[in-house]
C-alpha cells in the first residue's frame, strides 16, 4: 500500500483508487481503519469517483506518534490532500472521523474542498457538563470507558462493538462481519486507541462549526447508541443551517455496514449534484 509522512514524521498508510473524476475522501471511525470502509469503496468508484482512504496514526498500518488531538489529526489529513494534491473533494467523516472534518476546515479552510459529510459523527460536543448540557455522554461514562479500554481491552471492544452495530438489542450484522471490525480493533496501538477516546470525547466543536460553508450532508441513524442522534447529529444540523440531515431508520452507529444500501444511496445522491 502507498503511504505518505504525516504532520509529525509519521507514516500514513493510504490507498487511492485513482481516476479523474472528484475525489472523495474516507475517514474512519474508532477504533477502526481504512478496511471498515469495504462497503463504499467499491460503489463510489463505479460511480466515477475516485476514492482514498487511509489509517489515523496509530491504526491499521500507519505509525503511531506522540501526539493524538485533533490538530494533529487534522493535519495528518492536511498533509495527505496536499501529498495527493487534491482538489474539489469531498470529505466523509465517519463518527470520530467527523472531528478530522471539522478541525480540518476550521484550521485549514476548504479551498480544497467541494463539500463535506458528517456520518455518525461526534461533533458538535460530546461531553455532558454545564456548559454543554445537550452532550450526550456523562464524565462517568467517559472515565469508565478509559478504565475498561485499559484494563480489558478484548472484553471491553467485544462489548463496544456489539453496541455498535445493534439497534433495540438486536446485532444487525453478521458474525463474520463483527469478528472482522473485532480483528480491525486488534491492529490498533494501545496508547493510539486511548488517547483518540479521549480525544473524541472531550473536543468542543461548537465553534468550529460555523466555519463550514460548503455543501454539508449529515447522515445518521435514529437508533445510534454509541453517539446518539439527537446529542450529535441534529445538534450539528441546527449548527450548519445550509446542511442536510438524512436519518436513516433503525441504523445504529454502524450504519455504513448494517445498512450499506441506504448509506450509499444517501451519500452517492449528494455527490451525484
């Protein structure tokens, strides 16, 4: 696989299906990697697109690296659309991935860019407290899941990825499928794994937000229970008047997966304009 030096010497690992046609962008989520995005690959680039994905730092096949905010998240992304000089693209963010989007503009504008997509993604701000009320996780539950993460790992991402994928305690997807997203979590490194959950957890977007002009979709499944929809996903709509939001029905957090079919037509629609 092609790679390329991220923001602090770090190796990236890409892949990039070539073509002419616009470019689009896939950011994975936690504590996954580029292979989590099997099901769109394929039909983005039959529809003309060319498609790139890549590891975070720290996941899959790219290095680890000392630092895991989303500054230097954002940059390693800066650094790959200017390595692969791309222009015109579309960014879809997915859950964590989201967060990538969103610093990106925020830090490094969107001459580059055509439009975005937010898919069960964190922003605008996850962390509960007084100064952000709507934010659906508690203190607590961001300090018991670093503790489980650290002390179980294998018990505790079992657990994390059957929420994952299940809406109303049903798993919407096959064994194979989740043995395959389990065998994506054991290639991540251990601090990388930690310290991109507290990233996630604890960055304020809402700023950030405001930032965005380009077109925006934001997709997101009413059945989402690692990020809830209406902590997220309508927050951040609210946030982005000129977005769009396309609630898929019973999708849980894993939705580009369980619900491949209605994920794609809904992405493939907005990059069709």
């Amino acid at each position: 696989m092609p790679q390329t030096t991220g923001a602090d010497g770090n190796t990236l690992n890409y892949e990039d299906t070539g073509g002419t046609a616009r470019p689009v962008v896939l950011i994975h989520g936690w504590p996954l990697n580029l292979n989590s995005w099997a099901d769109q690959v394929e039909p983005l680039t039959a529809a003309g697109h060319r498609v790139i994905t890549y590891d975070r730092r720290g996941f899959g096949s790219s290095e680890p690296s000392a630092r895991y905010d989303y500054d230097a998240l954002a940059a390693d992304l800066a650094v790959l659309l200017d390595a692969l000089d791309l222009h015109d693209a579309t960014l879809v963010g997915f859950s964590m991935g989201g967060g990538e989007v969103v610093r990106y503009i925020a830090h490094h504008g969107e001459d580059r860019l055509h439009s975005v997509v937010l898919a069960a993604a964190i922003p605008p701000y996850l962390l509960k407290s007084a100064a952000n009320p709507d934010g659906p996780l508690t203190e607590t539950a961001a300090q018991d899941m670093q503790t489980q993460l650290a002390a179980d790992r294998e018990g505790f991402l079992e657990g994390f990825l059957r929420t994952f994928y299940s809406a109303w305690g049903e798993l919407l997807v096959t064994d194979e499928q989740l043995q395959s997203t389990l065998a994506m979590t054991h290639e991540a490194d251990s601090e990388a794994a930690l310290a991109c959950m507290e990233s996630f957890a604890t960055t304020d977007f809402r700023a950030e937000l405001e930032k965005i002009t380009v077109p925006t979709l934001i997709v997101h499944g009413d059945s989402d229970g690692i990020v809830p929809v209406e902590g997220s996903g309508r927050r951040t709509h609210r946030a982005i008047p000129h977005s769009e939001l396309s609630i898929i029905h019973g999708g849980p957090h894993g939705l580009n997966a369980s619900h491949a079919r209605e994920f794609n037509a809904a992405l493939l629609e907005f990059l069709g304009r």
